[in-house]
C-alpha cells in the first residue's frame, strides 16, 4: 500500500502534462488569410474566436496578425489573446484572392504538418479580403458555425462538389489532377452567399467557375451527386429538376475521353399546364442537351486553362503502366471528348 | 541435466495461440507501415504484403517442425543441435534482441503520444508506469501474459471499424493499373513488410506452453492469414484515401486517417485510437519481456523474477537517451533488420540444422 | 485410582467456577418419586428453552421409574439426548443450550438433553436481492432453518451437508453443502481445507468467512457470491458450486464463482431469455458506464477539447464558465457528495433516509450549481453514474465499483484518455490473475469458453443449457440429456 501511493505521488509530481482545460483556452474556429501590405511579413491572418455567453448565445472575435509563418500569426494572436490559443477546434479556412493566387502550399502543409487539425476542415477561397469575410455577423450560432454548415449542407444537397482539408490534399498531391474550391463572397455584413468555385493550377488559383456552373462541374468531378437545375422547355414552360442520384463513368481511349452521366431525377416544379408524358420526355432531352452541351464547354475551358480538376490523367494512368505525366501534359492539350448523358425522370411529385 | 515439463495447469489451450501470435504481429507497425511499403512498390504494396504472409507460413511451419523434432523451445533445440553451452551462449544474443525490441516499441509509441497528444510527457516516467504495468502482468505468469494478448487484440478490434469512414473518402482507382512495378521492387517493399509481420516467430519461444502444440499449428496459421489480410485491407484502404505523394509524407499513415472520423459524440477520433493502441502494444511489451526473461531464465538458471525485473531496468535506463526523431529511426531500423535477419535467416537455418541432426542421430542409433 | 477421582473433581470444579460467577447458571438437584434417585439438572437459564425442562424433562424423569442414567434415552420425549463419559465436554455443551444431566449413584457418566431456545426470525422477503417474480422467501440468521430451506428445495441425499465449528470464541456453526456426485472433488477439498485452517476468534457473520478464505484478501472485488435466496443457492449447487452456510448469518456463500455472475440477478432464470439477456446487457452497460463517465468527462476537459462535437462546445463552456475548480476537483467533490449522501443514506432509518437523499440530492445539487461550485453538466453525469452503479444485482459489487471510479479518476487527471486506458490495463490484469478457489475468475471470458457464454453475459434458453459449466469441471457435466431433435417440420404439418 505504501509502495502504491508512493507510486501514485511520483507520478503525479512528475508525470503531469500539460492540461488544455477547455474553458481555460481560446479554441481558434475559423482563420483567414490575406497578403500582407508589409511586402517584410508574408501574410496577414484573421484568426476566429468563439465567446460563449450565460444563454449560450455566441460572441465572434477576430484577432488579427502578420508574419511569414503561420506560427509567427499564432504567435502575433495569442499576444492579444486573454487565454493560450489553440488551433484544434478550426473548422474552417477561408484564402483571400491574393493569397490563393500566390499559392497556398505552405500553409496546406502546415495544417498538415499540425496534428491538431483534423482531416474534415472546409477551406474555401473568398472573393473579396478574407479578413472582412471573417469579421461579419453571421447566424446566431457564431460564424464558423454558419460558414460551415452552409457548406456542409451545400455539399450535401446542392451543387458543391466534395471537398475539405483532405481532399484538397489528395488532389493537390494527386498526379494528374488538379484541386478546387468552392468561393465565398461576403453580400451584407450578416450574410455570406457561394460565388462559385476557384479553379487551382497546382496551388495557384487560375480561374474561377460561376454559380451557374456548379451543377454540371458536380456531376463531372463527383462519381455520385445530387443537385438541382431548372429546364426551360420551347414554350418557356420551366421544370425544376433534382437529381436525386447521378453517376459518372469516364472512359479513356488513345486521345479521346469520354464521359457518360448518368441522372436519376425527380421534377419538383412545373410552370406549364399538365406535366404529361411527352412534357416529361421533353424536360428530359432538354436537360440531356443542356448538360452535354455545357459539360463539354467546361472540359474545353479547362483544357484551354491546362487544368484538370476532374482528374483525367489519373484516369489515363490507372488503365497504363508505365505511365508518363510529363508526356500527358501535351497530349492533354489535344484531347478530344464527348459527353453523353442520360436523364431520367422518375417522379413527378403529388399531383400530375 | 534433464528439462523440467512444463504442468499442465500453466500451459494454454491450443487456439490461444492465435491471440498470442496475432496480438504479436499487430503492433506500433500498423500505425505507418503503408508509407514505407508504398515508397518502393508504389501503390502495387499490397501485393508484397501477400507474398510476406506467404513466406511468413513457411517459416511458421519450420518452427513447428522444429518445436516438433526436439520437442521444446530455442533452448533446446539450441542443445539438440550444437551442445549446451554453445547453445545457450547463442541464446544470449535474443535475450538483447527481445530487450531492444521491447525498448523500441515503448519509445515509438511515446513518440506517437508526444507527437499527436502530449508533446510534454515525460519520456521516462511514461515507461517507468508502463513498465510497472508490465512486471504486474509478467508476474502473473504466462496465463496472464495470453490473456493481455487476448484482450489486446479483442477489445480493440473495433478500431478496424472505424476505418470505414476512410472509405467514403476513397478512389479506388489509385490502385490502378496493378503490377505497375518491377519484381524488384516488390521483393524491396515484400522486405520491408517483414518488420510488421515479425513477431510470429515468438512461437519457438513458448511452444513448450502450449497444450497440444500439434493442434495449435493450425491457429498459427490461421493467425498469419488473419494478421495478412488485416494488413492487406489496410493498406488498399489507405492507398485509396491518399494520393501517392501524399502518402510518403505521412508518418503515421493510419493516424491520420482517423482524422475523417466523425461521430454525433465524437469529434475527432485519432485522439481515442491512440488511447486505445495502448491496449494494443501491450501485449507486445508483455511478451517480449516474458521472452526475455524466461531466457534468461533456461540461460543463467536464475529465477524468473530476477530477469523481468532486470529486462525491464534495462529498459528504462536507457529510454531517456533515445530523444530525437532520428535515433528512435535508427533504433526501428536496426531492430528490423535484427527481426528479419532472425526470423527469415536464423530460423530457416536452424530448421536445416535440426533436421541434418535428426538424420544424424539416427544414424548413430542405428 | 483414588488420585484420579480427584484429579476429575478438580476438572469438573475448573469449568463450574468461572460459570458460577454467571447469574444465568443454574443446578439444581431433584429425587425421583418412585426410586428416590437424586439427579442434578445444571444448564445455562438463558440458552435453554423453559418449557422443554418444565414439560419435557422433569415430570418424565420424577416421576417415571429412573434408575440408571441410560434410562433417560426412553424416558425423555426429546431427540438430541446424548450420554458421554468425558468432562471435557460439558463446558461446551452446556454453552450450546444442552441440559446436563447428572446421577448421583453414576458420577463419571453425564448426560445431555438438547433444550435450546431458539429464537427465530420469521421468514421475510428477501431486501437486498428483490425480484418482482419468483419465490419471495429469504435466509433468516438461524442455519437450522437456512438448512431446510436449501433441503426443501433439493430433495435428493446426493445433497451433502458438513458441518465445522470455526472461531475460537464464537464457536460458529458453518456448514459446507454440494451435491456429491457433481460438485468436483478438489473444489470440495480446497474449501474444507481452507475453512479449517480459518483462524479468527469471534466469526459473527458470513462476510468474515468471505474475507478469510479469498484467494486474494487484497482485492477489492468480492470473490465469493453471497446470496439470500435460497432458490439461488438450489440453483447453484445444482449446476455444481459450492455454498458455505454460516450460523447468524442470513447470507449464504457460494464459491467459485466469476466475475459476470456478479452482474445476473437470479431473475433472469424467472425471465424469457431474450429479455434477461437484454437485461444483463443493460447492466454491464450501467457498469461500464458508472465506472468510465466521470473520468472521461474529466479527460475530456482538462486535455481533449478536440474530441467535443462543436454543438456540445457551447454547453460546456458555458456550463463550467463560473467555476473556479478545475474538472478533476470538481468530479470529485460532486464524487464525495455523493458516496456521502449514500453513506449517511445507509445508515439512517428508512424513512429519514429517503429524506436526506431527496434533499441532498436535489437542494445541495442545485445550490452547488447555483453557487458555482460545480457544472450542472457533470451534476447529470455524476448522478447518473451513482444511478447505475446500483443496477449490480449484488450489492457488494456496487461498493466495489464505486471505489473504482477513484483510480480511473487520478490517472485521467494525469494523462487524460490515454490514463484511462492505462487504467483499465491495470483493472483487466488485476482481474485476469485474480482467481477464485483458484478458477480463474475472469471465465468465460478469459481464458475464453464459447460455451460458458451461454450463461455469462447473455442467458440463453434452458434447452441450450444442457451441459453444466466447463470451469467448474463437474464430475457429472451433463445436465440434461438433449432428447433426440424432432424432425424439422415444414409449415403447416
């Protein structure tokens, strides 16, 4: 018995580590980052706070700092920071313009390199400065909250493709693919609305897809999707169509690819009289029609940019062995494609 | 002087040797042996853990064969074939090996928690507590020691489980095209698989312990395969979640898979998983020093007591001095060379050796 | 010879002087009516029964025709009556509520008339081992009674019953009961052993028995199962264990046993077996649940903030903001309060004791909140766990696993999750060397018997239970013999 509690004080004494109690500790949600105007420090960081008040109402707080690390940022915060800051909690990662032009490689390694961060953080591109994105209002819930459930909720039911911390990863590190994410834009000080998405060429953002793009860019980059689009018919009758499962099948011939879409839809809005069989057959091929015709628009803007965020030469490469990037880089630049599609219309709600 | 049997009370039935040989191999390895594999082979790796499985039942079937013949463990077939004190001066070397191997474990799996949890735990205090932990269940006798093997790889067997969320995360189509590689390389990366495979060969060790060893062969078998698979599955998981160069900067592989885990109480998962290979790497640490002790035991005639407490002194004494990322590197490379030069040379070669001395002494008998 | 005549008196004047002092000893001397014989009766007034020497023994013995001292064996309606030539006996004889008989005329022979007075409980319901159905009959203090119930419920002479007399001044009567052609012979031998070999002076009650013949006196774990019911006792000595029965005490004790026999309530044979297992179930979660949520709520706190949901965040923040104790003192002073409230709960007669835990729990809960001593999350978590704490069918199992939430709680503070698991590590060994009677006691879980599980964590049906359990290595491990399977019938046959 001696020798137990002997044990027990030794270890206490001497064992002890570090404790991050958690109403002890300022837990970073959220960071945005900017070019510096100081061309000395790299980057200028808006880092997320949450205060919790007595009826769980939420207070936002932003610190902000420069530095050419992101450490010299954490360090510059918690100079201002009441409490030790710590990054486990981030949920999102917002890149200015100007940031994600220059490239965003260090600090994807350094949340990366962090064992804190976890795989599921959303980072995202904004159109304007990603400090005034950070410093609205939004929701009752705080902002990082609200930023990554619009999100979250977007990708799981609307025309965002797949994305986080981790994929971006993949596809950045990915051979023959190239990494995108979706854009936020900052409309009012209590709301943020997605502009659409950036294109990256390596870590360097070259482009950007708008809003109305987004449903055929999902259905070419996601194997499965849903999303919504509208179909205007001859008589400028219109038809909400969602996707309820779609499904992409991409085939790599010598210098040929060729992209079968798969849609299994359901029309939730009709402006016409009667939706009849043939409307409903003519809602199909007008759909079929539009995405071929805008998929195959998108490919060539993509090839034109010498992008591939759909990831074709992976595709190529897992049907060839000894397979060689450099050389698929040119004969990327003359790939021809096709896009067929295949919409199918399998309800049409209560009432005909 | 003539080998006491072991009482029946002490031994094991035969199936428990699954446990003990699975509990063995699956270890601090799984945590980032995809990396490893996958810089030679590429995403081709898997293949090679396939043939490693498949080496490792030859040399399985040899231990036993060699249990078999002289019907005990490495002590004596030490003195079947090259006499007694040759024999056991040859046993002097494992007796290092299993320290050093012990010691490697423990200090990679501290780094593991300085690195993801506590960057501050104190290197020494943290094996002091593990290592008291340890002479508990060694003292218990080798029934305790099977049975931390057992709840060692029962209790966490969920983990397995919570890969699955990797999955959602993953393209298959990383693995594509198969046979990407040159058999070289394969046969490379089929080597480097051999370090997480070890630890099958703690059989020969503890082959008088078992009950019926004739039926538990089988168990050992069943073992490997199940250990193979495991590995095999984990790393196609793996290499579907990451993209290739992504992977060779992963560390710890199977950590920062964890990372996608999400559950409705659980944020974050990597921190309860490493938690958990607590109770995974403990039956590792446990047999070894069992191993190490009960040669020092057959060795030096001393009590068994006497060698845990020594083994796990030695341990400790020199755990503070291995600090730095590249000395615990070195300490894993030397190791695994120790294991693969023992268990894929040595043991082969004394399979040869107790067989030439079978025919021998039948001769001479004749 | 004259020498030793004296010598005897001398004896027989050693145990009368230090009696006489008592006010309770008596002697009196009688002559019998038809043969003028003068007898003695001497006995303890107060461990004898009046009415046996008033009605029994004396109007027989003045007035029949008494001789010799063998005449008392047809003359005294009364079974235990025993004649013996040595002196040394009658001290004990007479403590044990015997009346002793002497004749003048026959000086060396004594005689012994059993005459106790036994004072005896009514049979109540059992209180600490309740079921809703089944037999509501309980073990009261006398063995002679705890007796019939078993053999009431056993009636086969298979059912064998050894008696000892341990404790050198309480002279305890325990007797030792397994079934002769199951139980196994060195589990028998090993308790016989161990009981003789008990030495302590005064055994009132079966748990001293239980601490003395553990395998391991220094673990907090109860390895032999006290029970009140009889129907449980019945059950268990059926499928081969063993049961101690002490005088006094109202417990009686089986062994061996294992560590999930612990958490079945005897209930569960009353029950479908799809819903005891569903209960039995319920109850290692309870104990698992008990035992772990206070230390993770303390890990979780002081060093995994990662780990929390982002929605639970802001409860918790704002639940601790005002308080001034980090998580570990907290947990423990809520941890305290409870096992206080539980204490004083334990000791208070009933109907006070009801008051203090709905006062205590509600007013001190809520003022501790209100004043900021403790978060009204952990307030839920703690009453919680004391809740389930008590769903163990065995209340001394409950103990047990309240004083295990303290070690899980030190090395939470210390390294957080990892701490625990360290923990659990130690609790698993501890279990695992643990034995009892020197079967493991961790069974079937470990070593694993796939077919002991059909009773430990989930009870399967009766018809599954053919066979007794392998670790007890019964000398008869069949139960029933499985009739041949009917024939599959298809539907409507």
């Amino acid at each position: 018995m001696k020798k137990l509690t002997l044990f027990c004080l030794v270890l206490l004494l001497s064992g002890c580590v570090e404790k991050e109690i958690i109403d002890d500790i300022n837990i970073e949600v959220g960071v945005g980052y900017d070019l510096a105007e100081d061309s000395k420090d790299k980057y200028r960081g808006t880092v997320l706070f949450q205060e919790f008040q007595p009826d769980k109402s939420v207070i936002n707080r932003t610190f902000s700092g420069s530095g050419k690390l992101r450490q010299d940022l954490l360090l510059e915060v918690t100079k201002q920071s009441s409490e030790p800051v710590v990054t486990g909690g981030m949920k999102i990662a917002v890149f200015g313009p100007d940031v994600s032009r220059a490239g965003i490689y260090d600090l994807i390694d350094s949340f990366q390199r962090d064992a804190s961060i976890g795989a599921r953080v959303f980072v995202a591109t904004s159109e304007g400065k990603a400090e005034d994105l950070m410093k609205g209002e939004y929701g009752t819930r705080g902002n990082s909250t609200y930023i990554y459930n619009l999100i979250q909720h977007n990708i799981a039911h609307r025309d965002i493709p797949k994305t986080n911390l981790h994929i971006l990863a993949h596809d950045y590190y990915q051979k023959g693919k190239d990494p995108f994410l979706p854009q936020l834009k900052k409309v009012s000080n209590d709301k943020i609305e997605i502009f659409g998405i950036s294109l990256f060429k390596d870590d360097k953002e070259v482009d950007s897809l708008p809003v109305k793009d987004m449903f055929f860019f999902k259905l070419l980059v996601d194997k499965y999707s849903e999303g919504n689009f509208d179909v205007k018919l001859k008589k400028g009758e219109l038809a909400a169509v969602k996707s309820i499962r779609s499904k992409h099948d991409i085939k790599m011939s010598d210098n040929h690819a060729s992209i079968n879409i798969k849609i299994e839809g359901i029309i939730r809005e009709y402006t016409g009289d009667e939706l009849a069989t043939d409307v409903i057959g003519a809602v199909q091929k007008n759909l079929e029609k539009k995405i071929e015709k805008e998929c195959l628009r998108l490919l060539k803007q993509f090839q034109e940019l010498g992008i591939d965020p759909i990831g074709l030469g992976q595709m190529k490469k897992s049907k060839q062995r000894d397979f060689d990037y450099k050389k698929w880089e040119d004969e990327y630049k003359t790939l021809g494609f096709d896009v067929k599609c295949n919409v199918e219309i399998e309800e049409t709600g209560i009432i005909e | 002087m003539k080998e006491q049997p072991i009482p029946e009370r002490l031994q094991i039935s035969p199936f428990l040797v699954f446990y003990l040989v699975m509990s063995m191999q699956i270890g601090i390895g799984v945590l980032g042996y995809q990396r490893i594999i996958a810089m030679d082979a590429g995403y081709d790796a898997w293949i090679s853990i396939l043939f490693t499985g498949a080496c490792v039942h030859v040399i399985v079937w040899m231990i036993y064969k060699i249990g078999e013949t002289v019907g005990g463990d490495i002590v004596t077939a030490h003195k079947y074939v090259v006499g007694n004190f040759i024999g056991k001066a040859i046993c002097f070397i494992f007796i290092g090996y299993f320290i050093i191997y012990c010691l490697t474990i423990v200090r990679t799996f501290i780094e593991v928690i300085q690195v993801w949890m506590f960057p501050e735990i104190s290197t020494f205090w943290f094996s002091f507590g593990f290592m008291i932990l340890c002479i508990y269940i060694v003292f218990g006798g080798f029934r305790t020691v099977v049975g931390t093997a057992f709840f060692g790889l029962v209790l966490p067997a969920y983990l397995l489980l919570t890969f699955g969320w990797a999955i959602k995360f993953s393209n298959f189509y990383n693995l594509l095209p198969i046979l990407d590689h040159s058999i070289k390389e394969l046969l490379t990366a089929s080597y480097h698989m051999s370090l997480s495979l070890a630890g099958f060969e703690i059989i020969i060790f503890f082959y008088p312990f078992i009950k019926e060893p004739k039926k538990s062969q089988k168990w050992a078998h069943l073992a490997v395969l199940t250990t193979t698979l495991i590995y095999t599955i984990l790393a196609i998981i793996t290499f579907a979640y990451f993209s290739e160069d992504q992977l060779s900067r992963q560390i710890w592989a199977s950590l920062t898979m964890w990372k996608i885990v999400e559950m409705p109480f659980v944020e974050r998962f990597e921190y309860i998983g490493i938690a958990n290979w607590n109770l995974i790497i403990l039956p590792n640490v446990c047999i070894s020093i069992w191993v190490a002790s009960r040669l020092i035991k057959r060795v030096f005639n001393i009590r068994q007591k006497v060698g845990v407490f020594f083994v796990a002194a030695a341990v400790l004494s020199v755990i503070s001095f291995v600090d730095t990322r590249i000395k615990i590197n070195m300490l894993n490379k030397y190791v695994g060379k120790m294991g693969f030069a023992f268990t894929f040379i040595y043991i082969p070669l004394l399979f040869a050796a107790v067989m030439i001395a079978k025919k021998l002494k039948k001769g001479k008998n004749k | 010879m004259k020498n030793k005549r004296i010598k005897e008196d001398v004896q027989h004047k050693e145990w009368e002087k230090s009696l006489i002092k008592s006010k309770d000893f008596k002697k009196i001397f009688y002559y019998n009516q038809k043969t003028n014989v003068r007898f003695g009766l001497t006995f303890m007034a107060t461990l004898i029964d009046e009415n046996i020497i008033q009605d029994g023994i004396l109007p027989n013995l003045l007035e029949e025709e008494f001789r010799e001292i063998e005449d008392i064996k047809q003359l005294v309606p009364v079974a235990d009556v025993q004649i013996c030539d040595d002196p040394s006996l009658i001290e004990q004889k007479l403590l044990n509520g015997y009346v002793m008989l002497t004749v003048e005329t026959e000086l060396k022979h004594f005689g012994f008339i059993a005459a106790q007075k036994e004072i005896v409980r009514g049979l109540s319901q059992p209180e600490v081992e309740f079921s809703v159905i089944g037999p509501k009959e309980a073990f009261v203090e006398s063995m002679g009674q705890n007796l019939n119930l078993i053999r009431k419920r056993l009636p086969v002479k298979e059912l064998i019953v050894e008696e000892f007399t341990l404790g050198s001044l309480s002279k305890t009567s325990i007797a030792m009961l397994y079934m002769e052609n199951i139980t196994n012979e060195d589990n028998i031998n090993t308790v016989r052993q161990r009981l003789t070999n008990v030495k302590f002076d005064a055994i009132t009650d079966s748990s001293y028995i239980v601490q003395l013949i553990s395998d391991n006196s220094n673990s907090p774990f109860p390895q032999l199962l006290d029970t009140e019911r009889p129907d449980r006792v019945a059950g268990i000595l059926a499928e081969g264990k063993i049961a101690i029965v002490v005088d006094g005490s109202p417990h009686v004790l089986i062994t061996p046993t294992t560590l999930v026999e612990f958490f079945s309530s005897f209930e569960d044979y009353f029950l479908n077996w799809l819903l005891s297992s569903f209960f039995r179930l319920v109850r290692l979660f309870a104990v698992a649940f008990s035992i772990l949520v206070t230390p993770i709520y303390v890990a979780t706190l002081s060093y995994h903030y990662e780990l929390i949901p982002k929605d639970l965040l802001s409860t918790l923040i704002t639940s601790r903001r005002e308080i001034p104790l980090p998580p570990i003192l907290e947990a423990l002073f809520l941890e305290l309060t409870i096992e206080l409230l539980r204490e004083a709960g334990a000791r208070l007669p009933t109907k006070v004791g009801q008051t203090i835990g709905i006062v205590g729990g509600i007013v001190i809960g809520t003022a501790s909140v209100e004043a900021g001593l403790t978060s009204n999350v952990l307030l839920i978590i703690v009453a919680l766990a004391a809740l389930a704490s008590f769903t163990t069918p065995v209340y001394r199992m409950g103990n047990t696993i309240r004083l295990l939430r303290f070690p899980f709680l030190f090395f939470a503070e210390l390294w957080g999750l990892l701490g625990i698991v360290f923990c659990f590590c130690l609790l698993l060994t501890h279990l695992m060397r643990l034995t009892s009677l020197g079967r493991p006691f961790l069974e079937p879980i470990y070593p694993p018997r796939v077919t002991d599980m059909k009773d430990a964590i989930i009870r399967l049906p009766f018809e599954k239970q053919s066979k007794r359990p392998i670790f007890l290595r019964t000398k008869n491990p069949i139960r029933f013999s499985k009739k041949k399977a009917e024939e599959k019938k298809d539907i409507d046959e």
